[in-house]
C-alpha cells in the first residue's frame, strides 16, 4: 500500500558552468528583440525543413527508455534549442512543475465547421520578397504545429503538423502577456484596479523598484523605464538573474540572487522615464501579474480559469509553468489547446461576448482596441511594424481593418481582424526565436485570408 | 515578443546531506508495510484533527509571495510530511514535471444523482473497538478529502474537504498499481501479452536483474521474489537507492546509482523463489509499466487515456509524475479527480462495461474478481486483512460480497461492493502513511454501507 513520488535528489552543476551556447539561449528567448542580433544567421545557414526537423521523425522522447540522445532533459539546459524545441512546445509540464487552468465542469462548445478548401491555395507575397506565396506554403515554411481560422466564429481552416494535435497543449509564449494583459484591463474595467494608481500602492514590496513610482497603465502598455538588460553575451545581465530567479529547480548552495519572480522584480531598477517609450521588457507582465494577485487574491492561473477558462466552453485545461514558490509565469509560462486559443480571439473580436454570453467587460476590450500610443512604440524600431501601438499587452496593428494580434517567440499567434470578423490562432516552433523571422512569410498571409473573407 | 521558461540553475545538497528525517520518510512512503515499525507513533501522540490541520487553515501557498515558513517545495523534501502533505496531494503538478493522461474531447457524462442523506449517520463498529462510530465522523477520523459512493451506477453520497473539490485532482499514490495492473490485465485478456511469459523475453534489459525469469503474472501478482530493502533506518536501504534513481530533479555531479526507474529495475537482485508468497513491493508495478510500454509503444499514461479516459465521459484530465526521463510512474504517481476514480470503480463493477459501452475485456475484469491465492497473500501477514489476496495489483476481500479493492497510502481507496452493487471512491490525507491506521474505521465503514444498501 506504500509508494510515493520520489524524494528530491540533490544535485546539478554550479551556476557558473552553465555551458555559454546555453547563457546565449536563455538570453535570447527571455529577451527582447530590439537589443538582439538580427535572426540567428547560423540556425538559417543550414535549417532543417519543417518535415526533417518533426520531432516524430527526429524520435525525442522515443522508446522506453529513449535512446540517450534522443532524450531531453529541462536540467540540460538545451531542451530549448532547435530541433528539440519543436518537441518541447508540446511537452512543457513534462519538464517543468505547472498549475493548471482548468475547464470546469461545463459542456465542450466545438465551433461549427465549414472547411474552406480555397484557403491554402490563396497567394500573398511575402515581406521583403518579389516571389509570391501560398498560404499553405507559408505552414511549413514557418514551421506551424497548428493553424485555426474562424470567420464569423465559423471554423473554416485548421491543420496540424510536428508534436500538435486537436488534444494537445502547446506553449503560448508571449501570448501568455497578453491574457495577462487582459485580465488587467478587466480588473482596470471593473473599477477594481485604478490604471493611474502607482505600482507602489497596491504592491508595496515595489515601492524600492522602478516600477514603483510607474502606474498601472505604463505596466499595461510596457511604457516603463526600466533597467533590464538582455545583451546575452554579459555573463551578468539582468536577463541571467532573472532567469535564475524563475527557475523551479533548486538553488545552488552558493547562490545570492533573487529566488522567485517576484524577488526578482524588487531589485529592478529604474532607467529614464516611465511613460516616455515602449519598451517590451517581459518583467512588466509579471510585475501585472503580481499586481493582479495582490488585488484580487488569486493568482493568474486561478482568475484566468474562473473568468474566461471555465465559462467559454473551452475544450482543454490550459496550464503555467510556475517558479519555485508556485508563482505562474505571467510573462510567458502559458499553454493551451489551439482551438481553445483561437476562443479567446473570438472572445477579443465579439467584444468580449461568446457564444451570447457576456464574460468580459466591453470597455476592457474596447481600450485595447483604440490601441496605445504610435509614437511612442516608434522610439523601439521594429522594422517590420511600422505604424502599430501596444496597450494592455496587446499589439495593435492600427491597419484599416483595426487588427490587433498577441504575439508570442518562435511563430505563436492570436490575430484578430475585425472588418473580416476573421480570428487567426496559430502555435508554431520556427528555429528563429524573433518574429522578425516569420512576420514576413505571416502577416501579409493574414492580409490575405482578410481580404479573401471580407467580401463573404 | 520574446520569453521563455526560465532555464534551469542548478543546485541543492549533495545527497549525502539529506536530512535523516527526510530518509525515514522517503523510505515510509515507498516501504512496504511489512518491513515498516507499526503506524508512527510520534504522530499519533499530538495529531492535529481534520480541521486543524487543514490546508486552508494552515494557510499552505497562500499569499503572493506566500510567507517563508509557508511555502512547499519539492525539493525541501519535507513537502509530504503531516501537515504539509494534506495540501500537496491536491497539488502535485505544481511540485514536480508530471505527464497528462487526457480526457478527450468527449462530452462529460455526469452520473445520475439521489443523494441518500441517512448514510452520514450509518453506524459500525471500528476493528478493535468497542465504541461505534457514525459513517460522517469516520470521515474526518480518516482525514478523508474526499468520499463518493455510487449504488447501481447512481451518485448516493458525496463530500469533500481539505484541498479538495470536484474540479481538483488528487494524488492516488498506490491505487495507480491498480490502472497500472488493470492495464496488464487488459493485455494479457487480449492476447498481446502472455502472463506465462518470462519478463526477459518482453523486457530483454531485465535479464540480468531478479525481474528477467519471474513471469509476467508473478510481476502483476507481486509474488516475485525480490531482494528489495525498504528498511528505513539503513541509509544504504535499496528503497533510497529508488528514490534517488526516480527523482526528476539533476542528479549530484559525483552521484554514480541508477538515473531512472528503468535503469534501477535493472539492478534489483533476487531474494528467494518466484511465486512462493505475495510481497507488496512498488518496483513491481514499476517492471509491469516497462512491459506495457515496451509491448504497445505507450505509455502506462497514453494507454490509460486511450483505452479508458478518454471513453469513460471522464469529468477531468488525470495525471503521472515522472521521472528525469519522461517515465510515468506506475507504482504510485497517478493523480485524478475522485468522480473519475468512481468511474473506474464502476467500471470494474459492471465487468467491463460503463455507460453501456465495453472498455475492457471481461475476462480481464473476471480474472481480477476471481482473485489471487490466499495461500500467497497470508505469508505476507497482514493482520488486518486476513483471508485476503492478490491478484492483477487489485486487493481482494474475499468476503461473502465478492468486494475487492484498489488500496493507496495515507487512506486513498477504491472499494467495490458487487452483492451490494455499490463503489465507494475515497482520497485522503491521513497523517500516518500506512493504511493499518484507517482501516479499522474505513472497512467496516463500507461494510456497513454495503449492508445497508443490499436491501434497496
């Protein structure tokens, strides 16, 4: 009658041996895009296919025991690299200690489905290119694990490929930020968090940090002057010890940093001025996070589960991978179900109504789609996204069509195109962490879909 | 657009400085009962009550961050120490990478529910006492988080505290040997294993370690003979040995044991004949998960969601913990909503059928009911459960009602009535690990129900 988890074995290397291809990685995934090199030029040198790089074709986690390299291990620190990242997307709390997000106990609302077989075959061209393309080209060329389109909450596209399938689970990434984003801009709707308060007085541990003296709504809209490096190739970046802070597993004995992301978020300190500039900095979205549990008492998993998970018919739990003290990962430790992401963007486009059902407030979602401020999402340069804003941790396009997206490394997407009633969720594991990668080969197949639905 | 995970940051104590108080309890919650000192008695001589020791209460994880001396970890290793384990066996995903053993997209079938509320006040007698007892007051004697009972397929009882709820799920600790052996059966009823076989010629791995000429039924009646110490006290006690080896966390750079379930079960050495007594030993449940992933290409977790979970109408996604390699565990990591456990508690009563469905063969089922030699099982010496046996890793009463048992430490239960056509499913959070402390007030406490339930 006797038998148990195991106890915890002690054990790994010291921090300082952390091999550097591994820093570089961290780095790069934690960090932000404007202060990285352009797209990994290495990893495009010779980049496997979409179709050679399938984790079923490349056998992770194959046999019992797998084969020893085909095994991966959170601890060996890799599991993060491409190839093995298209398995990981998938497997997260295989890996990692996670909180769940669960359904609740209500009916499975499938979308009604009507294939349009005329989608794959619609021709864009690419960013930057003279060589058209076709949407279903795109798939693999950016190396989708799934695609979902719905048109008037109407399923008219899905494909899966790599480690996803309709039951799976797959790593949001940065879209986790914009369902914390959301659930502020619920809060600030509901009258329960005031957006011009001070960070200081609802989290007060902050007070000494550089988000302190920062409101709510320069959190919301990463409007916070913030020192927070993320230049990979300094051993002593922030991006190092925040990650350190973050991860679950035990702490070397030598260890005096920061121990949770919360600790972390104490020691941040300020650089220029809140309110003057975006800067896309992922602390932002757990200092919200912090925020949100403080006022509310429950944490994001939890608010995200009672206000949205539980009531939209969702089809999957979703899930967080959490800190060493429990703490969900508000920056970017989300997975969920394809379908059940596209549901959010259904949520986003119908106002914040589904399925007749009002869940969130429509002035929490109307904010987000007036958008945040252009000029100052000009002063941090994306090339590729000339003209567009960000406020509640959402990416407002500010095209004629009023498309907004959550965006997430390595391909994730929510799009919502309102004049096309078009909502477009994708997962996807592109070896190159940026969406500078993908954007171009994306967003103009987006267009396309748009403008294809837009008459119908 | 960019964030990751953390990456890990190494750590902890070397092994050698694990806490002695960690090892015994470790080696308690692993150990067989046999070779365990009678119920703690330190525990027992200042136990909180149910409600005193309530997890909420506590205030266990409470709070953003929650207090220092009210955090659990994995890796502090006292996590499933009373008090602190009555919150953990709702919460061990959040401790440790775990693998999902899905529901499906199905729809939930809720059972039909009369609530019979004269069971709370059903009268029996404890072993050994003198003094009745009401069914109610036994469940929070038994520091019960959660009791369902079923009479004929419809809900008659239902009742939660603790850490639990009907959306939460809970550890089941050894009733996982049940799906685990239940699984087995289904192979061998089928066909695709011959229980006759000799463990090395499914497992070759196994030939060198006492499993390799034990057949596949002594594995699944747990009479191999094993040399396989759970003696506490022995630091060098193998069950150390299989804890180090199943731990998902990085192992010391100079510790040089098994590094998974798998490469420990290679080195488990034979004590005694094969198939002379029952011995109640985890690793064997652990051999039979290595043969059902070895013979079907899955899982103990992908088998149990493709065979039943995802069939059954199971009212929430189930799960394993695993090991640094991905490995369920099969001897006891198992953890799932107690509906869902009645579900298979119905299951096995109605032979195979559920929701006028067959899920598993009856033979299957058939052969469980039957049950193992009692000749066997009574060198084991139980004393509370005499005329007992053993068969398919289910505990078979023997009694005039033909019930028999799915039976996890610290009070996790499965009991099925088929004269009195009734299942009761428990979780619990008893202080004490073995089950020798609550059965004097479970056991007849079901009897009691079944009596008076066979009339109706």
């Amino acid at each position: 009658m006797m038998s148990l988890p195991p106890a915890p074995i002690p054990a790994p290397p010291p921090l300082r041996a952390l091999p550097r291809r591994l820093a570089a990685l961290v780095a790069l995934s934690l960090g932000c895009a404007m202060t990285l090199p352009p797209p990994a030029r290495a990893e495009e040198a010779t980049p496997m296919t979409a179709q050679q790089s399938d984790p079923a074709t490349l056998g992770w986690m194959v046999g019992a025991p797998p084969p020893a390299d085909k095994i991966i291990r959170f601890s060996d620190g890799d599991y993060f690299t491409f190839p093995k990242l298209r398995w990981t997307v998938c497997h997260f709390r295989q890996l990692m200690p996670t909180i769940g997000v669960g359904r609740g106990l209500g009916p499975l609302r499938f979308f009604e489905r009507k294939i349009d077989d005329s989608i794959e075959g619609l021709s864009f061209m690419p960013l930057g290119s003279t060589k058209p393309m076709t949407f279903g080209d795109a798939f693999d060329v950016n190396y989708t694990d799934g695609l979902v389109i719905l048109h008037k909450g109407v399923l008219i596209y899905e494909r899966y490929a790599g480690c996803l399938d309709e039951t799976g689970q797959h790593a949001a990434m940065s879209v986790t930020k914009s369902l914390t984003g959301l659930l502020g801009e619920i809060l600030v709707a509901e009258g329960t968090i005031d957006d011009k308060a001070k960070v200081a007085t609802l989290v007060p541990e902050l007070a000494g940090s550089a988000f302190g003296d920062a409101t709510v709504r320069q959190v919301l809209d990463m409007t916070t002057g913030l020192h927070y490096s993320e230049d990979y190739s300094d051993p002593n970046a922030d991006v190092w010890i925040y990650s350190a802070a973050g991860s679950p597993l035990p702490k070397p004995a030598d260890y005096k940093g920061p121990r949770s992301y919360f600790d972390y978020l104490k020691t941040v300190r300020k650089e220029g001025e809140h309110g003057a500039a975006f800067g896309y900095k992922t602390i932002n979205s757990d200092a919200l996070g912090w925020i949100i549990v403080r006022v509310t008492g429950k944490s994001v998993a939890t608010l995200l589960s009672e206000r949205i998970w539980s009531r939209m018919g969702a089809e999957l739990d979703a899930y967080y991978t959490v800190d060493s003290i429990g703490t969900p990962f508000a920056g970017g430790g989300f997975n969920a179900g394809l379908r059940d992401l596209a549901r959010i963007g259904q949520l986003m486009l119908g106002g914040g109504m589904l399925n007749g059902e009002r869940l969130i407030p429509e002035a929490a979602i109307a904010h987000i789609r007036a958008g945040g401020d252009p000029a100052k999402f000009a002063k941090a340069d994306y090339p590729l996204l000339k003209g567009w804003s960000y406020t509640g941790m959402w990416w407002i396009t500010n095209n004629p069509n009023g498309a907004f997206m959550a965006r997430g490394v390595h391909g994730q997407a929510i799009y919502i195109d309102p004049a096309a009633q078009m909502v477009i969720a994708r997962f996807a594991s592109n070896p190159v962490t940026s969406n500078a990668a993908n954007d171009p080969t994306s967003l103009p197949a987006y267009a396309a879909v748009a403008d294809y639905l837009k008459d119908k």
